[in-house]
C-alpha cells in the first residue's frame, strides 16, 4: 500500500482535472443543512465541511430510478433498446460508513447472481474516501465494526494532514489514478499519513457520544420473531420511507413500466421501502405484511438478522442518518439495546 | 413542570375511571432532545408522560389509528395541534365523543438542534420554566437557558392560537392570542420574484424530494383512505423519481389539502432534505385567505373549508 501528499491548492486542482476527465460525484451544499453527492464541474462546487451528506451517496451505484430498457411494441413488433452505459465516474468524499454501505450491497448484487446495472456502475465507479475530521452526534460506526478512518473498500483513502491532504491507494485502481496524475502528489517517504491517520482515529474514537452492542441481538432474534415489542415501535411509526431512502444499506426496489403512448417506452426499476403498506401487496390483493407492525419489525430483522443470515455482515454500518431523520425518534441505536435488554432477561 | 403534573394527573385519572383507554402523548425520547409519541394504556406508566419545550410532534393524525377501536381516546394537544383536530372532526375522520382533548397552554417550543448541541444526550430534563424572554432546561446537574431570539421554533414565532381552539381540559394558564410576525412575509417575498425565478426556485426544491411520502404520511389533512400516490392501478404518478413526477406529486398534494391545511407545520419538520413545505402550503393558504376572507382553515368547527362549501358569494372568475 503506497501513500502520497498533496497541498491544498493541489487537491483544488487535481478535482479540476478529475471533474473533466470523469463525471466526478462529490458532497455538495445544497441548501442550509442539505448536503447531497451530486455531479460536479470543479472543486469549487464541493463542500468538505460536512461529516455525513443528508443522502447516503450508494445512489451512484443503485439510483433511485435505473433506467433498464427501452422497449417498443409498434408494428406488432417487440424491440428492445439498451440505455447508454453510464460514463465512468469518480466518488470523491465518500466517508467511511458510506464505502462499508456499498460493501453491504455488494453481495446483493454483484454476489451469486450478478445484476448488470449494479455492477456496470460498480465497475465504471472509483471510489475516493475522505476520513471523518468530526464525529457526529448520531454516528456509531465503530460499533458496527468500521471507524471514521477506516477507508476499506475505496480505491483510494484521502486523510485531512497538517499542510494538505495525504492519499493512501488501496487498490490497484486507486494507484493507477494516483499515476495517471502523478504530478499532483509527492511519495509520502516518512510514513506520515498513516502515522496522521492513525492519530486521527484515536482522536475520533473519544468523541462517540453513544456505542451500541450488537452480543446476542441476533441470536435472540433468530429465536424470537414474535414479540410484543415491534407494536409498540410501530405504534409510532409513520410508514414513511425517510429511512430506508437515506440509509446506506437498504436496497429494495420495484420494476415498472412508463409508455405514455402504450406502445413505446422504458422499463425502469426504482427504489422502494418496506416501511410501505403497497411493498409487499400481491396482484391478487393479499398483503403478508399487513400491519405496520410486520413492516417494522422486517426493516430491523433485515438490518440485525437477514443480512448476517445471508451474507454473514450487519447489515447497519451505523451512519446514524435515520437516528437524526426519524420524525417519531425510532432510533435503531435504542433498538439494540431493548433488544439486548430483553434478551438478557428473556 | 406544573403542566407536566397536571397532565400526568389528568391522565391516571381518566385510566383509572376507564374513561379513556389510551392516553397519546409525550415521553421522553432517546436523547434529552427528543420526545416520543407515547400511548399509555397503564395507570403504572402514566408518568413517562412528559411536557416540555421539545414536544414538537403533532400527535392528532394517531385518533385515525383507534377509529374502529371502542372506548375513548385521549389526546395531547397544543394550540397549533388543536386545529388538526377540528380538520378531522370536519372530515369526519373521528367523532366528537370518541375524544378527549388535553390541551395544552403552549408558550412555544426550542428548536431542538440548540439543545442538541449544548445538553449532554443522556441528560435528563428534570425541570423547566419560561418567561417572556427565555426557556431554561435543569438537568440532572445544571440549568441551561436559552433566550426566545436564538431558540423559539421558526413555526412559533408565528403561533396564532397559544391555547388550544377546541378541548375538554386546558392545561396551563390561558395564553391570548399574541399578534405574531406576520406569517406571510416568506411568501410575499417569494410572489415579488418573476415568474422564471419562482419556477427556478421550486424546480430546485422538487429536485431533491425522495417521494419518502413523510409529509404527507404526517399530515392530518391527508386522510384519504387510498392516496392516489399509492394507486397502482391507475398509477397516476410512477415511482421514478425526477422532477416531472415529483413536481406532480407536490402539486397535487398541495392543492389537496389546500382550505384544509391547518398550517401545523409538521410537513415541514419531517422532510429529510429541508423542502420548505410551509412555503408551499402558506402561499395557497394565503390566497385562501384573500379570496374568500376566512380564519386559517381549523381555527373553528363552525367555520367550514373555504373550498368545501358553495356560496353565492365565492369568487368564479374562472368558470
Ligand atoms: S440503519 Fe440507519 S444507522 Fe444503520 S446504516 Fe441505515 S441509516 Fe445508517
Ligand atoms: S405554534 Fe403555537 S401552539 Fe404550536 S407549538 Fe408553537 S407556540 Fe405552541
Ligand atoms: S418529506 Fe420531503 S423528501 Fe419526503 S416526500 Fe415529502 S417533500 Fe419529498
Ligand atoms: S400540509 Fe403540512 S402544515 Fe398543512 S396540515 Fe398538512 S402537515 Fe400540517
């Protein structure tokens, strides 16, 4: 693994150049508190001074709405088209959580049954993570097993050092950027980004205001799907989809098609939640998830169970978005620990 | 702390008699700046009932869940929460007799954001007291204060009816109506710009809506039993998500709840990416105002929704 610095005004202009050569994604501020992964023309558009964007970025990889197909039907014929492979892009910013987010839905998608579209943006996507400079309120990621420096999973790790920014490449794509655009850096010969890296992450791990502890939660649920207590936290609940949409992890989608004219048009599959009465509604009417209470209870056994049953990783890299977004504080981080409560006393 | 006792008093007695089945309210949340619903059913959990300046959420839309249930309901409301209830008292939604309405002498609440960040998240608010210039918040160990400038919440600064407009308890000393600034100043400033730049304005906003349906799922005038953005069948909006659609799906939101809109301001609170819903919302229930010279929709039971009723009076340029 090599490392690399750069100065300020080079990283300006090395995203200037980035910006030109590739649709360069990055955290932008778009309104007082709003910060979303956005294409960029340049550096001057990119805030860095935030900790989490208000959307997790995994919408480069798996958009809210994925054009498949075109499809036509005239002539009493049926044609289909293929959408425009998307241009290869570059993630800059992404923080740690949100790379160890696309790590979750890898073995979704590009697992045993590969999907094209997830893994043609996969492919074509290089990601730059940014190490945390702050721990949010919310954030519990190092009780999820990552950490606000730990960039596995990126091609590249950015760490903010004294007098400009270090690179550390950690793929062999990351390191061909860092070729590509030699001039932009120097070889870090003394060691000190990891040494910087390291000492921010200490800094870091004193500033979490809550850790959870996930010992047994699994377990107990693998041996108690009924309980009480999924009422009571849908009591509350409003159905609305604020979680699943800016969570990092969540991936379920619904397939339709648009013909304006009933004969030509796109098949596109778009993001879906199952916090919604219509997700699990069948043609015939029938829904199995009749209640909020199933939709509740769904959402955090995926995130605490079905996850690790299938792919043996949480499924919660602990971003703490839908803690701060939840309008009726349904806070996973108390969810875990009801649940381990329960189950010491169980 | 004198309207928290009061209502815990109010509640274990209406448990205990059976004259309600479930009381909705407040109770702590999982860091001291943040309250959840709470139904209590046990006269034993009564006082995880709390009231202070944090209890944003407007808890009416919950009456919809018990409809088909028997027994009453009881209710925590506060002035701006109150004329949810008489929407839904107007729609039909719920039945007069069915509820029992603890309102609350509301003073105004805290942005949470400025407790968020100057209270440890594990304190606990013991007690609480305000005056015309500030709120002060004593925890376990310290009492902090904020003045009414830097922490009223934006919706308060606008409150129309301190004290609750319909009740069968008022808890708190009865506010009277203040004069408040002047609601519509966002949306005169807006109406000044041409008509690009306030369509600029909106594109931008509708942009980055996530269709995660929040503020309509939150909203007391949304009662339908089948929203039209759920229809499958016709599918009257797609799910994709790109302006066309989500401009779609906020104009008709708007113009549906439009004379019915009680300006509770809870729309605006729970979107994820900051839409300025109240804007929307305000600027119709401006013209609402204007042309048909009605109180804000909700304000009385009496007064039904501009657009719900017929008169020969009503202005019909349009037709
Ligand atoms: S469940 Fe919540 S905290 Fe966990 S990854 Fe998703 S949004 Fe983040
Ligand atoms: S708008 Fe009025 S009644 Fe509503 S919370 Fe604010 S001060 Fe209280
Ligand atoms: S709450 Fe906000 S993001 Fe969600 S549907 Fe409404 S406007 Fe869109
Ligand atoms: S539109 Fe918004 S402000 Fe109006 S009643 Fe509904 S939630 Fe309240």
């Amino acid at each position: 693994m090599k490392a690399y610095i750069m100065t300020g005004d080079n990283l300006g202009a090395w995203l200037d150049t980035l910006a030109r050569d590739f649709t360069l994604i990055a955290p932008v501020k778009e309104e007082e508190n709003v910060i979303l992964f956005k294409p960029v023309k340049g550096f001057a558009e990119i805030n860095l001074n935030y900790t989490n964007s208000t959307v997790s970025p995994k919408g480069w990889i798996f958009p809210q709405t994925e054009e498949m197909f075109y499809f036509s039907t005239a002539g009493g014929q049926i044609n289909l088209t293929d959408v425009q492979a998307p241009r290869p892009a570059i993630i800059f910013g992404l923080r740690p959580c949100d790379i160890k987010g696309i790590l979750t839905l890898d073995p979704v998608f590009n697992g045993a049954y590969p999907d094209p579209y997830y893994q043609n943006r996969r492919e074509n996507t290089i990601l730059v993570g940014l190490c945390c400079t702050r721990v949010e309120r919310h954030c519990f990621c190092t009780s999820m097993g990552g950490g606000p420096t730990d960039g596995r999973g990126a091609d590249l790790l950015v760490t903010e050092i004294d007098g400009g920014y270090g690179l550390e490449a950690l793929t062999s794509r990351g390191e061909e950027l860092i070729h590509r655009y030699q001039g932009y850096f120097t070889p870090d010969q003394h060691s000190r980004v990891i040494l910087a890296r390291e000492e921010l992450g200490q800094k870091l791990a004193g500033q979490f205001t809550r850790t959870v502890d996930t010992t047994g939660v699994k377990e107990f649920l693998d041996q108690n799907f009924e309980l009480p207590y999924w009422d009571e936290i849908a009591r509350r609940c409003l159905g609305c989809g604020i979680c699943t949409y800016i969570c990092p992890t969540c991936h379920c989608f619904d397939i339709f098609d648009f013909a304006p004219d009933g004969e030509r048009g796109v098949r596109s599959r778009c993001w879906d939640s199952c916090m919604f009465s219509h997700f699990t509604r069948m043609a015939g009417g029938h829904n199995p998830r009749p209640t909020q209470k199933e939709r509740v209870r769904n959402r955090f056994l995926h995130k605490l169970k079905y996850h690790r049953d299938r792919y043996d990783l949480d499924g919660c890299v602990g971003c703490g978005r839908c803690v701060t977004k939840c309008p009726v504080n349904i806070d996973i981080r108390q969810i875990i620990a009801d649940l381990q409560e329960v189950a010491q006393h169980a | 702390m004198k309207i928290q006792e009061k209502l815990r008093e109010i509640a274990r007695k209406l448990l205990a008699g059976g004259e309600a089945g479930v009381v909705i309210g407040y109770a702590a949340g999982s860091e001291v700046s943040r309250v959840v619903p709470a139904f209590i059913s046990r006269e034993e959990d009564v006082d995880r009932l709390v009231w202070n300046p944090l209890c944003i959420n407007n808890l009416v839309k919950y009456l919809l869940d018990y409809r088909h249930e028997p027994g009453k309901v009881a209710v925590v409301v506060k002035g701006c929460d109150s004329r949810a209830i008489v929407r839904l008292l107007q729609d039909n939604q719920i039945s007069r007799e069915q509820v029992i309405i603890l309102g609350i002498s509301c003073p105004g609440l805290i942005n949470p954001d400025l407790v968020a960040a100057r209270l440890d998240p594990e304190a606990q608010i013991k007690a609480v007291t305000t005056s015309e210039q500030d709120f002060s918040l004593q925890t376990e160990r310290e009492i902090f204060t904020f003045t009414r400038d830097e922490a009223l919440l934006e919706k308060c600064r606008y409150c129309e009816h301190h004290t609750p407009v319909i009740s069968d308890f008022i808890i708190g000393e009865e506010i009277p109506p203040t004069t408040p600034l002047d609601p519509f100043t966002a949306v005169k400033a807006l109406e000044e710009l041409p008509v690009e730049a306030r369509s600029a304005y909106w594109d931008k906003q509708f942009s980055r809506c996530l269709r995660c349906y929040a503020c309509r799922n939150v909203c007391p005038a949304c009662t339908c039993r089948e929203c039209i953005f759920d229809q499958a069948e016709p599918c009257w909006v797609t799910k994709a998500n790109n302006l066309s659609e989500n401009m779609a799906f906020h104009l008709i939101r708007a113009f549906h709840v439009a004379g019915r809109c009680v300006d509770c301001g809870e729309c605006d609170r729970v979107c994820p990416v900051n839409i300025p819903l109240s804007l929307l919302n305000r600027k119709i229930l401006k013209d609402v105002k204007e042309l048909f010279n009605v109180p804000t929709p909700g304000t009385s039971l009496e007064e039904l929704p501009a657009l719900g009723i017929f008169t020969n009076s009503d202005p019909d340029e349009f037709m």
